[in-house]
C-alpha cells in the first residue's frame, strides 16, 4: 500500500461517517420539532411556591414508579434541576429546565409555565 492509499481509505471513511451525522441530526431535528409542538399545546401557567431547589438523580427525587418507569434510562444516571414545590395544595417535585433552574429562587412565589411535570419557563417573579 503506498501513501496515497492510505489517505484515499481515510477520505472515503470520513466521507461516509459526515453523511451518517448529516442524515442523524436532520433526524434529531424534526423530532425535536415535533416535541416541541407538543409542549406548546399543551403547558399551562401556574402559580408555585419554591419550597427547595437541588440536582440530584431521578430515584433520589421520589418520583412515583410511574414516572420513574417512563423516563430513558440515560435520564436515571444523570443529576437533573429538582424543585421542590407547593402547587395549589400539593407539594409536588418537578424536574426544571437548566436556565429556569438558576433564575427560580428559593421561598418565593413565581409563576411558571408547566407542561407535567417539567418546569419550562419562568414568566414572572412574585413577592
């Protein structure tokens, strides 16, 4: 094999793994499209008072089986944003987005909108 060989092999392999990424994100992109039609038809503003804010794993945040059980398995081994809230009259735990997570503050009111149990956006601050 001489020289040339060995970098037409590496041309050819590279070629083949950026149309494979090509072909994947375009995939990543439509689903997240339709995901995201989904959150906006269905999230809701609610009224929440912050009672606790932490990282932590999924099985330590005492979530009912359900939810547990519903969520990817790549999900169980990470730290996602808890808050700890009182909504209404329940004092639920619910999984927050990461840009949420830091402007939320602790023992205040706020309203945010939600869509389950996943925290979306803060609409406005309370006192």
């Amino acid at each position: 094999m001489t020289l040339g060989d060995i970098f037409f092999i590496i041309f050819i392999v590279l070629a083949i793994i950026f149309t494979a990424l090509y072909f994947l994100n375009r995939w990543a992109i439509k689903k997240y499209g339709s995901q995201q039609d989904i959150i906006e038809k269905s999230k809701m503003s609610v009224n929440i008072f912050v009672i606790d804010k932490k990282k932590m794993r999924i099985n330590d945040a005492n979530f009912p089986k359900a939810i547990y059980s519903s969520i990817p398995k790549f999900y169980k081994f990470l730290k996602l944003p808890i808050v700890k809230a009182k909504v209404g009259n329940k004092i639920m735990n619910l999984i927050c987005d990461k840009k949420v997570f830091k402007s939320i503050d602790v023992k205040k009111n706020c309203k945010v909108e939600l869509v389950g149990i996943y925290i979306i956006s803060l609409v406005k601050k309370l006192k």
